[in-house]
C-alpha cells in the first residue's frame, strides 16, 4: 500500500467523526516537501509553518506528515480554524532551540476543531540548558521559560501516543479547550526540575486524561480555574508533585472548577497524591464534585490533602482566610503508604469549612517502620464509612 493510502487508513480508523468520503481523500502533507531537514541543527521552523497551513487550509481531512527524523524547530504557532479535520502524524523527535525563550510557548495550537495528535514522536524542550533561568524571586536573570506543548481553543479533539520530554515549563497546557481526549502519552522530566507541571488545564471542559505515565518536577496533573468534566484515569504519577485542583484564589476573576474525577491512578515517591489547594486570599470561586477513587500510593509524603492555606509569599497576614469554598468531595478505597506522620490532612478555610467530605476505605502504612500514622483536619464537615487508617479527624 502506498503511504497515502495507510495514512489514509489511519485516518478512517482513528478519527471516527470524520465521514468516510472525506477520510479516503485525506491529503497528506509531508513536511519534508517544505524544506525541513531532519540534520538537528537547522532551525524548521518556516517549513513547519508553511506545512502546517498547508494541511489545515486543504479542503476536507489533511494529514500532516512528520517523518522519522531529529528535527529543531523554533517556536511556532499552529493557527486554524482549519477547513476540515487535520492529524499531525508526529513520527520525529522535534528539538526545541536550546536556552530560554522570548516566547511563552514552544509549539501553540490555537483554535483548531476536530486534530488528532498522534504517530509515537517525542517533543523535547531542552529544558536543561534553561533551568537556570527559572528563578524569577532570586535572580535578575529570569527569564520566561516557554511551555512545550500549548493548546488554545482546541475542541473535539485527541492527543494520543506522543511523548514530551525536559519541557523548559509545564509539558502540556490546555485553555479554553473542550472535548480533548489525552491518552498513552509520556511525560518526563527530572524530579528536581524546575515547573514542569506535567498536564495542566484552564477554562476547559471533557478533558480526559488516561493510560499516561507522568515523572516530572513539578504537578503531574493540574486542574486550575474554570475546569469541569475532567476526568483523569489510570496515569501513573512519579517523580512529581501529585494530581492537585488548584492552585485556586490566586487570580482576580477566578471561575469554579467541578466535576473531577481521579480514579484507578498511582502514585510512586511523589511530594502529594491527591491535593485541593487554595491561596488564603478574598478572591471567591466554588469548588465541588470531586471524586478521588481506587487510587494507590508508594512512599508519598502527603497522600490526601486539601490545603486552604497556602500564601506562600507571607503577604496574606494572620487573619487571612481562603474564600474558596469546597465541597462534595468523596475519597474512596485509596491506599498504600505514606512517608510522613500525616496521611491525611485536611487544612480547610475557617471562612468557608469544607462540606460533605465522604471518606470510604482509606488505608495507609507508615512508610517509615513502625510509627503509627496521623490524620490532622480543621474546618471540615463530613462522613467516613469502612474501614479508616489513619483514625480520621471529623
Ligand atoms: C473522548 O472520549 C469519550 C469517552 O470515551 C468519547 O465519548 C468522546 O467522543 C471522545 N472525544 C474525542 C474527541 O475523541
């Protein structure tokens, strides 16, 4: 078969919400017909771009075509709306340019409907020649660090069976994107690197995220303002700092976020497993419906966590309260072991308690020997059934 032909094919098996006229005329459009060359040294980007409106301004389905290959590539944007569906076959490694970035993002994807990413490619950022940058609090040389991979209103969509690696930021970022499917994609990175948050979202909704491993330094999954109908499944998280919601009540003008649920996942040697965390400010949103759900944990410092408190700069005074107000959160068989004393801890706003906190089957053992383990909590209203280890605090 001709390789339009197996593409075509692809296209006709993976991306169901395309009739099947348009699907067997799917023109490919192969980016090395462009001028890109896969030496890793030339810059590709102009190739990349001209490739990409290429395929995206086609009549009906495209395919654009990344074969095997190192390619560098610059920082690029990928615009639609596009005039038909369009998968971005990623068979490469594409190597950002190395250092930081004028640019807040490495490769943008705005305002496409109906793209399938997918073909085992990898995404590397470098991030180790721009770590350093990173600390804007103690260095004047700060500088932005782009992210990897943005997504920017993209709807109806799926990324599956890539791989982003040493992302100079967050590895992936979706705002303002509805229906993405997310699934069998890596994400790596050095436990000590600096804000690589692994899958990150905003202002989104029908985000799922499944069968994706996560090793990184920062969050392996977080769901921020203005999220809902997220699901999260079956991701292996480690090294990193857990799955969290939040941080919320940073931002004036923060939505709510609801409906999240984090079932059948692991976590292995992470900072926390599951976290809530807001900034004890005035800023107001809601955040309810969360499900938390047989869920496995390995030597974690903070298993289960909601922190209300969080005001890292000291800026927030005393009295301070966090105005997010949590509620229907429901934790349900979630085990294993925890590396701290506290395995459960539930530091709540004393402005607004969190309500109908549901624990069943939580069992944890001291990672640490013999020390029994504890479970701390202020201003929380809610129940627990089965069995509960450590004792539960409401
Ligand atoms: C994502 O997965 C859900 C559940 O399997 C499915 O209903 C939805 O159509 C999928 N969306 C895309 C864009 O593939």
């Amino acid at each position: 078969m001709a390789l339009q032909t197996v593409l075509a094919a692809i296209l006709f098996t993976t991306f169901l919400f395309i009739s099947s006229a348009s699907a067997q005329s799917a023109r490919t459009v192969n980016v090395r017909n462009y001028g890109v060359v896969p030496d890793g040294r030339t810059d590709n980007q102009k190739g990349f771009l001209r490739a990409w409106n290429d395929a995206c301004n086609g009549n009906g389905a495209s395919i654009l075509y990344v074969p095997k290959g190192v390619y560098v590539l610059g920082p690029v944007v990928f615009s639609g709306p596009c005039r038909g569906p369009i998968m971005f076959l990623m068979t490469g490694v594409l190597k950002a340019l190395p250092g930081p970035s004028a640019v807040s993002n490495w490769i943008n994807f705005r305002n496409v409907n109906l793209m399938l990413l997918k073909g085992g490619g990898t995404f590397d950022g470098q991030g180790p020649s721009a770590w350093r940058f990173n600390n804007c609090a103690k260095d004047v040389n700060c500088k932005p660090l782009p992210i990897n991979l943005k997504f920017d209103s993209v709807t109806n969509s799926r990324i599956e069976f890539v791989k982003s690696v040493n992302s100079k930021q967050t590895h992936i970022s979706l705002h303002g994107c509805q229906n993405v499917n997310i699934t069998k994609v890596e994400v790596l990175a050095p436990a000590d690197s600096p804000n690589t948050d692994g899958i990150k979202m905003g202002r989104s909704s029908g985000i799922r995220i499944s069968n994706t491993r996560i090793s990184t330094g920062d969050d392996c999954v977080a769901i921020l303002s203005g999220s809902s109908n997220i699901d999260v499944s079956n991701v292996h998280c480690g090294p990193g700092h857990g799955i969290s919601i939040g941080s919320l009540g940073k931002y004036r003008g923060e939505l709510n976020v609801h409906g999240v649920s984090v079932t059948r996942c692991t976590f292995s040697q992470t900072d926390n497993g599951v976290r809530i965390k807001s900034w004890a400010s005035p800023i107001p949103a809601i955040a309810s419906n969360f499900l938390f759900q047989d869920i496995v944990m390995d030597r974690v410092r903070n298993p289960i966590i909601i922190d209300q408190t969080y005001c890292p700069h000291t800026t927030c005074g005393k009295e301070a309260a966090s105005h997010i107000q949590i509620s229907d959160v429901t934790y349900r068989n979630i085990r294993g072991t925890s590396s701290s004393d506290v395995a459960v801890s539930f530091e709540c706003s004393k402005k607004f308690p969190c309500k109908n906190i549901v624990m069943t089957d939580i069992k944890f053992d001291n990672s640490n020997g013999g020390l029994p383990l504890k479970s701390s909590c202020s201003n929380v209203i809610g129940r627990t059934f089965g069995n509960q280890s450590p004792r539960p605090c409401f």
